[in-house]
C-alpha cells in the first residue's frame, strides 16, 4: 500500500473537470479553476480560509461569470472552433444566451452542475465497495456487470438529493391537494430507494435487476442531457479500477460535502492495494 490518496481530489475531482475541458476546449489552468469555482458553488465549508466570507466568494464566482462570457464571445466569431462553448455561443441565440441571465446561468449549471454530480458518483463507488465487500468481490469474478454497477451507483448515492419547483395550477396528487402557487420539493434521493420499487433500497447490489430505473437524471424533457458522458465515465474509471486494483481500502470516514443540495463528498482518504 502506497501512500495516502484523496480520491475526491486526486480522482473523482480531475477526471470529470478533465472530462469538461475536453468538451468545452479548457487548457490545464482553465479546468484547475474549474474545480476551484465548482467548490466554491456547491461546499458552503470551503477549506480556503480566503473563502469563507460571502462577499469572497461572490467575487470569485463573479471571476467565473466574466471568464465564460470572455471566451462564449472569442469563440462566437470563430468559425474554427468546434468545442461545446462554441457551438452554444455560435448559434443564433448566441448573443441572446450571454445577455440574458437566465440564458446564461444555464451554461454556467452545464459546466458545473455535470462535473459535480459525476464526481459525487465517481467517489461514491469507492464509499460503496468498502460499505459491500462482497459487491466489489463479485465485480472482480464478473466485470461484464460494470455497467448495471454504473447504474446502481448513481442510483444509490443520488448526486443531487433534491429540486424545487412551484406548481402552476392546483393538482390532486396520490392524496395530497398541491394548490397553484405551492412550492414542492422532489426528493430524488427518496425516490431511489423506495422500497415499493427498489427491494433492499438502502443497499448497494451490482446485480439488482431494476437498478437503471431510478430518477437521477430526472423524467421527461428535463432528463439529463449529460448522462452519457457521466456513465462513461464512471465505466471507464470502475474498469480501470478493477484492472489495477485489489481494493480502495477506506483510510477514514469520508467527509461528505457541505451542501443541502449536492450529495457529494469533499474528502475520501484511501489506500491502494
């Protein structure tokens, strides 16, 4: 066994940033302050003592909101570039995306909303092993189910634990009247471990059969247009996992993230074997 790792950072944490660098065409210091922005959004107990006032971290984000709006409108009049940011800024609603703050913090959730719940999950799988031994054991004698493992992992830490959203009309709803107006929590991280639905709900089972119906990634038109990328990476990563590992032995309890809305971690110490 080596020295100590923090998955989360050393892992979880450049994987997926890396993954959205490729994706948006962000050099090496872009996606390092990536990841620093990303932690300032979703941990409200940064380690960064320069952060722990709110009027820092508002001047840091306000940093991140003028760093995409400088490169949305270099590449809007680049025909050359090809990158997710580009082809969002060249559109026709290009000008609309950058003036209208709505528009605009929808690109701001793309970047940081999807490389924060992969990250959640990506260091949920090695929370999961050590929780269920015996689910990594049975992984290493069959890595054809990586992929249903994929699907329960997501299913069973729930990167994003809720969403709120105001009823437009009054609605009967299994019994409850929701009148027009009402605020009503969807609490996504209850529903993937309903036990009408998911037998043993609380447990973590590579081979539970229904594992790809949980509500990650929402329902309808709102369904997560990332969730390919986020699944082939955490495929990627659990198969190099098990190519190269033994075991990611737990060194202490995992600290979970400071948030009422992301259920992530900001540290996991581990151990390779």
């Amino acid at each position: 066994m080596g020295k100590p790792v923090d998955w989360v950072q050393d892992v979880s944490a450049k994987l997926t940033s890396w993954m959205i660098g490729a994706l948006f065409d962000l050099d090496e210091q872009q996606v390092a302050a990536l990841i620093e922005w990303s932690n300032l959004l979703i941990d409200f107990e940064a380690e960064n003592p320069t952060h722990s006032r709110y009027q820092s971290r508002q001047d840091q984000l306000a940093n991140f909101d003028a760093f995409l709006r400088r490169v949305s409108l270099e590449r809007r009049d680049d025909p050359t570039a090809r990158d997710l940011l580009s082809l969002l800024s060249q559109r026709p609603y290009g000008n609309e995306l950058l003036d209208d703050i709505d528009h605009f913090m929808g690109t701001v959730s793309l970047i940081v909303g999807a490389g924060e719940t992969t990250r959640s999950a990506a260091s949920a799988i090695v929370v999961a092993i050590n929780r269920y031994p015996e689910a990594w054991e049975r992984l290493r004698e069959e890595p054809g189910l990586v992929p249903n493992a994929v699907q329960e992992v997501i299913r069973w830490q729930t990167p994003l634990a809720h969403m709120r959203r105001t009823a437009t009309e009054d609605v009967e709803f299994h019994g409850a009247h929701i009148r027009r107006g009402d605020r009503v929590v969807l609490w996504y991280c209850s529903g993937n471990r309903d036990e009408s639905l998911f037998r043993n709900g609380d447990d973590f089972d590579v081979i539970r059969v229904n594992a790809r119906n949980h509500i990650s990634y929402g329902h309808g038109i709102h369904r997560c247009i990332g969730r390919h990328a986020a699944e082939m990476q955490l495929r990627v990563l659990l198969e190099a996992m098990l190519k190269r590992f033994e075991h990611v032995n737990l060194l202490s309890l995992p600290k979970r993230t400071m948030s009422n809305y992301f259920a992530g971690y900001s540290t996991i110490s581990v151990g390779l074997l």
